[in-house]
C-alpha cells in the first residue's frame, strides 16, 4: 500500500516553519537562557517527540537509557550530555531481514546533537540545535536535522525542522546541497560524512502538551516512512535489508509519555495510522547522588590544644627525649585511622612536625581521607607539632603530600572549606625521607577475599547478552611496600557464555588450525581478540591473574611499575612502565613495553604459540572541569601500528564515563566489520548507590564490535590511574569533602 504524498500546501507550510522561527527578532533587552531541557526522550534516545527530534538538551552530565519495542524493530539507546550544549547516543537496534539467514539484522549507530541558540526569555527566538544520526555506522538510521523548538505555553512546545537521510525518505522537497550518494556501507563504523546534509530534504514538526503533571500527549508530521523497515527503498533492497512489514498509511505518528517516577518515563505511539511501537526510559546524573552526604558516621571533631600551662612539658617538646613515646603515639594513631577505613604505613614525628604516610581504602575522594587524618592527628599529637603533613601512599609509592599549619586546622574547622584549601600546600612526596618509621605489620601482609563474579558480553551479532556468573577468590600478599604478590581464581557457576570458535568453525576445528591459518581466515591478521569466547564456557577453575609487581619512586616526580605473570584472561608475559607525573601540573607522560604471549583456552598455566611485543608511549592532560585526554601511540597485540584517543568525564562521585577511539595502519578491509575499534567506558561507585563509603567501582568498556585491530593488553593498576587520586587536580575537584 503506497500513503498519499502530502499536498504541496502542507509542504509548503512546514517547509518554511523552520525559517520563520529562526529569523524571528528578540525584542530590544531580552536575555538568553540557558539551553533549553527536555523533559520526554523520543524513541531514538534525545529529547524529543516520537521518531522526530527537537532543540531541547537534557541536563548537563546525565545519563539516559531508553529500550524500545515496536513492529519495525527494537532498539536499545544509551545516550549522555555530554556538555551544556552536546549530546550523544549509542544505539543498537534489531529488525527482520527475509535475506539473513538469521531472519533479522542487528546494527549500531552513533547519533550526536548540538545546541546552537538559546530560547530568548522574553520574544519569539526559539531554541535550535542541529543533529546527525548514525554518524559512525551502516548509515540505516542515518539522518541529519536542523530543528527549532518553542515554548508557547508552560504546557506547550511546538518543534519544526528540515530532516535529510531517513527524516526525508517521504515528502521531500528538493536536494539543495546535492545528491546524497549510493548504496548504504553494510560494513559500517567509518564516518560517512559524504552524505551528510546532501540529498533530499523534508519537513518535519512535533508537539507536546503536559496535559497533566505526569501525562504529556505527542503528535508529529515525519517524513521517515520506515522504508527499510517495509522493504520499499533500493538501497535497502542492495544492502539485504530488505523486510516485509507493512507500509505506513500516513506521514503522522501520535503518542503519549507517561512519568512513572522523577527517572523513569513509558511511552506508547502508533506510527504511521497502522504500526504500535512502546518505549521504556530512564534518566541519571552523576551529579546528583541518592545520598549526597552519605550515611557514614561523621569524622571525629578537630581538639583544640590545650593552654601552655596547662602542658608546659608537651608545649617545649621535651617529650621526643623518651624513647616509648613515638612508637606510643604511632600506635595510638594507627589505631584510629584503621577505624576511618585508613592504614597508617609509616610516620616522621619530630618536636614540632609530624608526617604520617596513608593508604586509603575506604573514601572515593582522597580529599576526605586527608582530611580526616588531620583531625586524628590533631587528637593524637602533643602540642608542640605545629606542621601536619599527611602523604598519601598508593601500591607502596608515596604519591603526594598535604602540609598543614596544626593552628589553621584549629582555626578553619567550622569555615568554608575553601579556607582550609587555601591554607593547605600540596606538593610532590619526599621518596625516602630520613627518621621514617614504618609500622608494625604493613609487611610482610597476606589479604584474601571471596566475592561472586559477573562477567557479561555485549552487542554480539547472535546473542546480544552473553554472561557468566561464578565465584572468585583474590588475594595478595605484599613482601615489601611495592613489591606485591597478586592472584585471582574464579570458578564458573551457570551462564550462556559457551565457549565458541569465531566464524563458522566448531571449537574442535579452530583449536586444529596454525597461526597462519587463523590469520588467514581473519583477513591476514592474527585473531588476538576476537577469539574471546573461547575463553568461555570453561568449568574448571580458571586463573585470569598471577603476578609478581614491582612499583618504585626513583625520583619525586618518577613513577616505575614492573609485573611478570598471567597478565590478564588471554596473554602472559612481562610488561614494564615508567611514568612521569608531577603532584601540581595537569600534564604526564608515559611509556611502556609487553612481550606477552597469548595463554591456552582451557589449560591454566599452559600458552599457545603466538607472542608479540607492544609498547606505547603517552601523554595525559587534565582539561579542568573533570575532562581528561589521553593519547597512546604505539604497537598492538595484532603488530598494528596506531594511535588510540580517549576522552573521560569525571565526576566528584566517583562515576566517569569516556569513548575511545584507535586507528591503525590494518586498512578497514584487514580491521573488517567496523573500520576501526572504538567504544565508550562507564564506571559507577558502588558508594553512589549504597550512600556508604567505598572505593569499589562496577563498570566495564562497551564496543560494538570485538574485532583484533588497535588492541593492547589488559595489564592491571597502571601508573596513571593508580597515582592520580591523590594528585592536585583530583585532590582539589573533591576538596568539599576535607571536612566531611
């Protein structure tokens, strides 16, 4: 069945929205507000209507995930703002396909959305924002839309746009910028920005009334006629797309938007006059935790000296003449800070200044740690120590100091921390200093701990979800401060995560091929990733790490980090590092190099042939604002040669949330489905949820594709990270919670 084509009045009419809305003047004095929020998400993953898009932002630094169902096809979204004014969304979606073999295609796609103009507070200027949907994908979804939307009402929004691609598939109105170009790229994951804003263009409108406070009703004029969907447009029919739902009767989606709770909203809509569709959302910001003080008990207040004459003894210093008194105060210290989650390492006490070396186990923002140590020292030293430094120690290397005037601390407790920030000098930590005394029992030390596990695989072709549930047991023992001994064993319980060859080979055949032969059915490149699941399925127990570690501090500003075993799941080997990261810059380099081999997929302590060596060198910058840049240039596990960039967005939280992107010299061809490796991070404290304090994040890397182009060894605690936490920029961003 073929819908009518829209009259050319109704064209006409919603051609020329978007120019009106835009060229209307502000009146003299009007302000500009702030980017505009949405309040529903459409079923792309942005605020929006139904399928259409509007210029609304969601609020900075949120989260948002929206699963959807429909006839045409289901979809999955997760979206971040990533500024103010940007927005972005990862999308997996699923539809039938009578050409797969499996009866549907599953495809991913990258959607961003840019804030340009403000609504004016006062006058008719309204929003506006300019969109790209599936910017690095098959190009199925993809689209481009520039948009304005209105606030005609405190219950009314009315958005109007011209769409290309997909938003102009119906009802078009002329090709401006030229032709869009040919057949749709079905391996995807390269930038197709060729066909961006070229083609046909079509209008397209929206609006949503609040007709009450949780009930907002949708309607909206699409030129997205679900051609792929239905099997009526050739460049699906060229990329085996092809379906056979039924066509869309007319060009007007209609639907409602339901909040069932200040983070979660349903949707339903019937697209077309003839299709069903449902959406269930949620939104998340980092910013805003469930328990903003949290619910750990509150830090033992600051204790005042007491007068001169009251402690003349304690005042002079003449109690560094007997010599039970350090190891005394020491102890008395120790003690406490245990209970504040904290280990006192080793201690420098002289008559007017004391130095205490911590490991922090317990607070997510060091700033609290320090803090916390300050007011215990207060407590537990004699009046004469005027000079409280508190050095923070990570994997056996003292990281950075905080020096403190004990009469500020006094002074400063009931104030705004700001003061006691100012007053505070961080600075790079004295590697040996003299008269360090360590305490008793830091090593020789054995920790264990047995934990379940879920280890979980995502966007696979055949089986979207692949997880295993099991138990696992870790432990260390620390020989000497940085010199670590650390092992894991996990044991499989249930799960779906078989073990499986790649392509269509059976488990029995693939184990019965050379490295040539691997390499040659995967383009000529070895299979140093993408064989993973091979590594599955296992019911013995396995070990994923046995290491031996040495971190050092040759210098104040030098950091080395030398580990030797069973690296990580798949490789074994030796990997050496050295970082240079001074406690105050925003600036570190780094440079590391493995010569691993790849392990046996059931045997424990067994390796397959293949080794290789890789090494990367690398720069770290700290943006401000919780933004951190990487670049890593180097060698891969594949003998790729490229460059990886990461950007990460950190929160005083303890959340952050990156992408990554890696390019080498594999041609896409070599690389395969996907062009290049790329993916996004996600970590979220477990003190975020729970309102208690911890260290312990959950998290992982979502990628699209496991392809074995740009990838590098999984090597734990690397220098950066380990150090950072305890460096200014971070120290700092958590400094509100010194005095928590």
């Amino acid at each position: 069945m073929t819908k009518p084509r829209p009259s050319s009045l109704t064209r006409g009419l919603l051609a020329t929205a978007l120019p009106v809305a835009v060229m209307a003047l502000v009146p003299a004095g009007a302000g500009f507000a702030d980017p505009m929020i949405g309040t529903t998400l459409n079923r792309y993953g942005l605020p929006g209507a139904i399928d259409t898009p509007t210029a609304e932002m969601l609020p900075d630094a949120t989260l948002s995930a929206v699963l959807g169902y429909a006839e045409l096809g289901n979809a999955v979204g997760l979206g971040f703002q990533i500024l103010p004014r940007a927005s972005v969304v990862l999308r997996y979606g699923k539809f039938d396909s009578l050409r797969e073999r499996r009866g549907y295609v599953r495809d991913r796609s990258f959607d961003f959305r840019l804030s340009l103009l403000d609504e004016a507070e006062n006058g008719w200027r309204p929003a506006l924002a300019v969109g790209i949907q599936d910017a690095i994908g098959t190009g199925f979804y993809g689209a481009e839309y520039i948009v304005a939307t209105k606030t005609l009402s405190p219950r009314l929004r009315v958005s109007a746009g011209l769409g290309w691609g997909r938003l102009a598939s119906d009802g078009g109105i002329g090709s401006p910028f030229s032709e869009r170009g040919g057949v749709l790229d079905d391996e995807g994951g390269a930038l197709q920005a060729d066909r961006w804003f070229r083609g046909e263009v079509a209008p397209f409108a929206n609006l949503q009334w609040q007709a009450t406070d949780k009930l907002t009703l949708l309607a909206e004029y699409s030129g997205d006629d679900y051609a792929c969907e239905t099997g009526n447009a050739d460049n699906c029919l060229a990329a085996n797309w092809v379906s056979d739902e039924e066509p869309l009767k007319t060009n007007l989606n209609l639907g409602l938007s339901y909040q069932a709770g200040p983070n979660y909203q349903i949707g339903a809509y019937l697209l077309g006059g003839n299709q069903l569709a449902l959406t269930a959302s949620m939104t998340l910001n980092p910013r805003q935790a469930p328990y903003p003080s949290g619910l750990e008990k509150g830090p033992a207040p600051v204790r005042p000296r007491p007068a001169v004459a009251a402690d003349p003894e304690g005042w002079a210093g003449t109690w560094t003449a007997d010599p039970t008194a350090q190891p005394a105060i020491q102890k008395a210290l120790g003690d406490a800070l245990a209970k504040e989650g904290q280990t006192l390492e080793s201690m420098v006490l002289t008559a007017n200044r004391a130095e205490v070396r911590i490991r922090n186990n317990r607070y997510i923002q060091q700033a609290e740690a320090v803090g916390r140590t300050a007011r215990l020292m207060t407590r537990a030293l004699p009046p004469s120590v005027e000079t409280l430094v508190v050095t923070s120690v990570e994997e056996g290397m003292p990281t950075s100091s905080v020096t403190m005037r004990r009469s500020d601390v006094e002074r400063l407790e009931n104030t705004e921390v700001s003061h006691i920030a100012n007053a505070a000098v961080m600075t790079d930590a004295e590697p040996r200093p003299a008269g360090l005394v360590q305490s008793p029992g830091i090593a020789p030390r054995f920790q264990w701990s047995i934990r379940p596990s879920l280890s979980t695989g995502l966007f696979d072709p055949d089986e979207p979800l692949r997880y295993e549930v099991g138990a696992t047991a870790t432990a260390t023992y620390e020989i000497l401060p940085g010199l670590t001994l650390n092992g894991t064993l996990r044991q499989r319980l249930f799960g779906n995560a078989d073990q499986d060859a790649p392509g269509a080979l059976s488990v029995d055949d693939y184990l019965a091929l050379s490295d040539e032969e691997i390499a040659e059915g995967n383009n000529g490149v070895y299979r140093v990733r993408s064989d993973g699941r091979m590594y599955s399925g296992n019911d013995k127990p396995r070990v994923p790490e046995l290491t031996l570690n040495w971190n050092a501090r040759p210098t104040e500003t030098v950091y080395t980090r030398v580990t030797v075993g069973l690296l990580e799941n798949m490789y074994g080997g030796v990997s050496g590092e050295a970082l240079w990261k001074p406690v105050n810059s925003r600036l570190a380099l780094g440079a590391e190099i493995n010569r691993v081999r790849k392990r046996d997929y059931r045997d424990a302590f067994e390796f397959l042939d293949y080794e290789v060596t890789t090494g990367h060198v690398s720069a770290y910058y700290e943006f401000g604002g919780g933004f951190v840049g990487q670049l890593d240039v180097g060698r891969y596990l594949a003998g790729d040669d490229g460059a990886t960039v990461t950007i990460t967005r950190e929160f005083a939280s303890g959340w952050s949330v990156g992408a990554y992107a890696t390019k080498t010299d594999l041609s896409s061809e070599e690389f395969g489905e996907g062009s290049f490796d790329k993916g996004i991070t996600i970590r979220v404290p477990l003190s975020f949820a729970l309102g208690t304090p911890s260290k312990r994040t959950v998290g992982g890397t979502i990628s699209s594709l496991n392809r074995d182009g740009g990838r590098r060894v999984r090597v734990q605690d690397r220098l950066y990270d380990t150090v950072r936490d305890s460096h200014a920029t971070k120290m700092y961003d958590g400094w509100g919670r010194f005095w928590r």
